[in-house]
C-alpha cells in the first residue's frame, strides 16, 4: 500500500482475484486485440457487471489491470488513451514500456524537487 494513497494502493479483495479478474483477462483476450478494439473504463465495468453481477469503480477496474500487469496473468494487457486492450505486437509493448518508462522519471523527478526543497527547511 501507498502512504497517503491507501484508498487507491490497497490489496484486491480475494473475491475480486476470483471472479472479476479471471473475467477481465478472458474477455480481453476473447474481445480487444489491438488498439483498434480497445475498450474504456466505464464500458467495461459496465460490461463486468453485466457478466458478474460485481459493481467495481474505475479506480478498483485500474487496480484489477495492474494486478493482472504485475503478476503477469496475461501477456499483454496494454492501458491507453483510447482504453485497454490485449495485443500480441511486441512494437505495442515497447511504446507501453517506454510509456511507463517516462510517467516513472517524471514522477521521480517531482519527488527529487521536492526533497531539494525540503532541504531548505532541515
């Protein structure tokens, strides 16, 4: 969990990586290869809970990728602009990669200033 962003960084709830997750990866599989196919937050958790009866929030839908990101569920969930989608383009990946690659400098560099700026006050 994340100081001072817990209600974003908590754990998944064990029902969630039982039900929902399994869900989102299958039909993201099953339904948007490619960019071209891509599908918006809202949509799909609208869809979710046609499927599951579960109500998830966007922020919990942005978790539940993360989770399937990061524990490697699936090869590739991509998050875009345009919504999330699976693709099997490996140039795709590399965009993400570098994607994540500058969001990760721009945040260090934010907390670099800031910490150059506490400095003042120690």
């Amino acid at each position: 969990m994340i100081e001072t962003f817990e209600n974003y960084t908590q754990k998944i709830p064990e029902y969630l990586t039982l039900t929902v997750i399994p869900f989102i990866v299958e039909y993201l599989k099953e339904n948007t290869l490619g960019e071209t196919t891509a599908i918006k937050s809202n949509e799909l958790t609208e869809i979710i809970y046609e499927k599951t009866k579960i109500s998830i929030s966007d922020v919990i839908l942005r978790r539940c990728i993360k989770y399937i990101q990061a524990n490697a569920l699936v090869n590739w969930i991509v998050a875009t602009q345009k919504g999330f989608f699976y693709t099997e383009d490996i140039s795709v990946v590399q965009k993400q990669i570098k994607s994540l690659k500058s969001r990760e400098s721009a945040i260090r560099n934010t907390r670099e200033h800031i910490e150059k700026s506490l400095l003042q006050y120690a």
